[in-house]
C-alpha cells in the first residue's frame, strides 16, 4: 500500500451560506484537520483520517446543495469527534516512528521520490506495511522493520544527492557544454553522455553505487577528452567558431533557423573529421560552415528587424498605395532595400538597421495615410478644402505648413515574428473547417494554434520522469487520443517538436529532447499505419521557452511537445 493524499474541498466563502453556529463549526473542523495534518495523520492512520474527511466532505456536499442545517452540523460533529480521538492517538505513532519520518522528511525535501524510484518505494511500501503492523498492536514486528525503513530513506537520499549533483554540478559535462564539444567533438561526447543517461537511470533503479561508479568515471573520462579536443579545435578554427558566436547573437536559431541547422551539420562533420585526425576535410567544413553562419546571421537580422517592413510593403502594394502616394511608397522602398544592403555589406549594426526599418514603416504610415485621403475625396465622401481647412494651415499663413505635426508614437520596437506567427490576422487557415475536430480530445492538455497554412498543437501532459525519455502509461494513453485526430488529415505530414525547460545542461536537454520527439514519432506510426511515414521528429532542447522557468508553473508549460500539421 503507497501514501495517498485525500482531497479535502474548502471554500473560502463558506460564511456565505451558513449560519452562525455551523460557521464556527466549519472553523473548528479546519483548524483540526490541520493539526493532524501536521502530525502525520495521512499516514500514520490513514483509514481514520479518511473517515474524518468524509465527514467533512459530506458537510460541504450538504451546504452546495443547500441542505438541511441540522445534517451539516451532524457530519461536522462526527468529523470533529474522529479527528480528536485520532490525534490524541497518534501522538505515541509519532513518537514510535519519529526517527522514521524525520528521515523522510529529509529525503523528501531533495525530491528523492522523483529522482530515486527505487528506494523511495521500496521505503514507503515498508514503511506503510510497518504502520499496519502497529496500528494492529504489533509493536515488535513494526519495530523490527525500522531500520530498515530508515536505511531505505537514507539511500534514496543520498542516491537522490548524486543525482542532482550530475545534472546541476558535475564538471565534467559542464566543461565539455562550455567548449561545445557536443558539436566539435560528437564522438567522445556522445560516448560520454551514453555513461552519463546510464548512470542517471542506475541511480533511480537502485544499482548499486560501485557500479554506477563506474560509468560516472567512464561518462567523465570521454567529456573530458571532447573538452580537450573541442578547445584544440576552437584554437585552429577561431573564425568559425566566432562566426557562431555572432550568428547566435543575432538569434539564428530562431530567425534563421534553417540555415542554422545545416551551419550547425557542417560544424559538427568538421568536428568529426578532427577527431579522426583529417585535419584538411576538417579544414573544409569547418570553412563550409564559417561561410554558413555568416549568412546565418544576414538571415536572422533582416527576419529579426526587417521582416514587418517587408511585409508591410507588400500588403501597401496590395492596396494601391504605389499609385497613390508614389513618392512617399518610393521614399519607404528605398529604405527597406538601403536596410538589406547594409545587412548584405556586413558593415551596420543591429540599432542601425533597425532605425531605417522605423523609417521606412513611419513612410508607410504616410502613404497610407495620403492615399486614404485621396480616396475618401474619390467617393465624395469629403472635399480638398475640407481636407486643407482642418490643417489650419490659413491660421498660420506666415508659417511653414506642417502636414504631420501629429505623429505616431515610432519609439515602439517593431514586432518580433516568431516561427508561428508570421502570418497576418487576416490569414484564413484551410483547415479552420476541422477546427471541431479538436473539441473531442478530453483527455489531452492541448492548445491548437494557426501558423499560417499550418496547425500548431501544443500538448502539455505528455510527461516523463526528470531526464526520462521513455513514454509511461500516461503518456500513451494522451498520444491513443491523439491518434484518431491526426489521421483525419488524410494528405498531411505531422511533425514532433520537443521542447524541455532550462534544468540542467543545455546539450543534455537538447539530446533528451530529441529522444522524446522520436519515441512519440515511433509510438505514433508502430499505431497507426495510417501515420506511418508522415511522421517526422525534431528535439529543440530549452530554446523557444513560452513562459517563465522561474516557477514551477511555466517550467511545466516550457516541458512540452508540439505537433505541426502541414502539407
């Protein structure tokens, strides 16, 4: 038998709907539950704390649906009567089993029933069998199992400790991470991260310590030869890896993002080919992907800065503004195409393109505006001296005349597009008529967004154990729901994006996503013949975060999986 917690419902606004007398009686019954609470009632004599907390419940029942006043104040009185009995009782389970959950507290507090699965069951299953045996007045047979309880605990904890140790302080692939070795050198890290995940995985099944000694010792023998070999590499190819440097700066993961894959393929066969010791086809890719990450980065600063303006010109085009402002469409054109060329030159920037860009939208602005005129006097709908009389420019005949003595606020950065929001809102997606095919899947935390002729479904619960790649029966059962929905586009491809938070090393981040992304593209056609072959998988690792990983509450939201529907 395993802990379970009860769920006690409170509500805040009780006051509303109860007299006096019950009020105080709700009060008290709280305040009880409470206490026991911190005794360990939970535990320490579940099937009375239970008895007592439906008592409760029932009281609460009986208030929503407006009941009887006497039959609220009877299950109050009976939860209260419970409750005191039970924690005059469990004063001495406290006292027998103090040392007990002292140790559990401790080992509680690090996590140790996330991060060591073997022992902390192993406890708590012994544990629970123990407070059977003394709440039956077995008190040498509970007894005799506390040390062993305690011991079990005291592993946890301290199998736990090392655990955290390897994901958040250990040295090793943190040097290897700094150096980029995943990337430069991809065949001592990648061994080196085999022994890593085994031992990581060893520690929760409760191997013993000498032997995942051993592959933490095998795990930081291969970092540190990446490490070596990377820093070796950085010194004979400095200007690619700088040209990372600055593509990454300018965000080319995000803006740029193909381009910066097959820079990041290149680098990764130059890594390889060093290793091997072929120094001259090193040479040549790593020179591959020099030139890549240059263009990398144009890439990413005209999406970044210019890409509104583009489309902006593009859609002013669309309205005629050419043949109604020509000047001014002319006067903004210049700007955008003066922007890119300073980007093309490589001789700019990032506050400077970004300030044309400003210019050329505030030019836009003006022709839209002129052209809105021009238009308004066409249907008649006002007059030329209509138009010139609300500029009180004859108030002013001695002064210059100011036409845009009013201008918008342009201190606003332009918008960021972000690789699913590149269309406008006037898009209509060609698969908003199977918007209702979403509205059966109950069982999925999911939001569904448009990108462009795409769908976007972000999915929440498919969860894994910390550093855990392997899908549970939970996870399966999310992805049977989704199964039925994704085969009703018959002509699509699917695509599988991981996503993780900022925990623990970025590389070992990117990897676990990547695994996660290909177990649910395999999972997804071994189940759907229908699926198969249209399924790809992708691990972006703690880019692209949606919310804070600050708080608990947005690492959940950035530990997520994406599906992206498209032709």
């Amino acid at each position: 038998m395993r802990f379970k917690t009860i769920l006690i419902i409170v509500f805040i606004s009780i006051s509303v709907f109860v007299n006096a007398q019950n009020e105080q009686l709700f009060e008290e019954t709280r305040i009880t539950l409470n206490d026991a609470l911190d005794r360990n009632a939970q535990m320490l004599s579940l099937s009375d704390f239970k008895k007592s907390t439906e008592h409760y419940n029932k009281a609460i029942d009986i208030l929503k649906r407006r009941g009887s006043t006497s039959s609220t104040k009877d299950e109050l009185e009976k939860s209260i009567a419970l409750l005191t009995i039970l924690n005059e009782d469990i004063e001495k389970s406290n006292e027998f089993f103090k040392e007990v959950l002292t140790t559990r507290q401790n080992a509680l507090k690090i996590n140790s029933d996330k991060y060591s699965l073997f022992y902390w069951g192993k406890a708590d299953g012994l544990f629970s069998e123990a407070i059977e045996k003394y709440n039956d007045h077995h008190y040498e047979e509970a007894s005799s199992m506390v040390n062993t309880i305690i011991n079990y605990y005291s592993r946890a904890n301290l199998y736990t400790g090392k655990t955290l140790d390897l994901l958040f302080n250990w040295d090793p692939i943190k040097k290897a991470d700094n150096s980029l070795a995943s990337l430069i050198s991809p065949t001592a890290y990648e061994k080196g991260l085999k022994y890593y995940f085994t031992a990581i995985n060893e520690l929760a099944d409760g191997k013993e310590i000498i032997e995942i000694n051993k592959n933490i010792s095998e795990s930081a023998k291969y970092f540190t030869l990446s490490a070596a070999t990377a820093n070796d590499f950085y010194r004979k190819h400095f200007n690619c890896i700088d040209a990372r440097k600055q593509a990454q700066s300018a965000g080319a993961e995000i803006y740029a993002s193909e381009n910066w894959i097959d820079s990041e393929d290149l680098l990764t066969k130059a890594g390889r080919e060093f290793e091997d010791k072929d120094y001259d086809s090193a040479k040549d890719y790593a020179d591959k992907a020099d030139k890549k990450y240059i263009i990398s980065k144009k890439v990413a600063v005209k999406e970044k800065y210019l890409s509104v303006s583009r489309q902006r010109l593009e859609l002013a085009r669309d309205m005629d503004l050419d043949d109604y402002a020509p000047k001014t469409f002319d006067d903004a054109k210049k700007l955008f195409f003066h922007a890119e060329s300073l980007v093309e030159s490589d001789k700019y920037t990032e506050a400077e393109v970004e300030s044309i860009a400003k210019e050329c939208e505030q030019e836009l602005d003006k022709a839209n505006w002129i052209a809105r005129i021009i238009k308004s006097i066409e249907k008649k709908e006002t007059t030329w001296e209509n138009v010139i009389t609300s500029w009180n420019i004859l108030d002013n005949l001695n002064q210059p005349v100011v036409m845009f003595d009013k201008k918008p606020d342009y201190g606003k950065k332009p918008q960021q597009i972000n690789q699913y929001d590149k269309t406008s809102s006037q898009t209509l997606s060609k698969y908003r008529t199977s918007q209702s095919i979403f509205n059966n899947i109950s069982e999925v935390d999911i939001e569904i967004i448009e990108s462009g002729d795409n769908i976007l479904m972000r999915i929440y619960n498919i969860d894994f154990k910390p550093v855990g790649y392997r899908l549970n029966d939970e996870s399966t059962a999310v992805l049977n729901g989704l199964i039925p929905i994704l085969e009703k586009f018959d002509n699509s491809k699917h695509q599988i994006c991981s996503y993780t938070d900022n925990v623990g090393a970025q590389r070992t981040n990117i990897e676990i996503s990547k695994k996660r992304a290909k177990n649910i593209a395999d999972y997804l056609s071994n189940n759907s013949p229908q699926l198969s072959g249209k399924i790809s998988a992708v691990g972006y690792g703690e880019i692209n975060p949606i919310s804070s990983n600050s708080n608990f509450e947005g690492r959940r939201k950035n530990n997520r999986i994406e599906i992206i529907i498209s032709d």
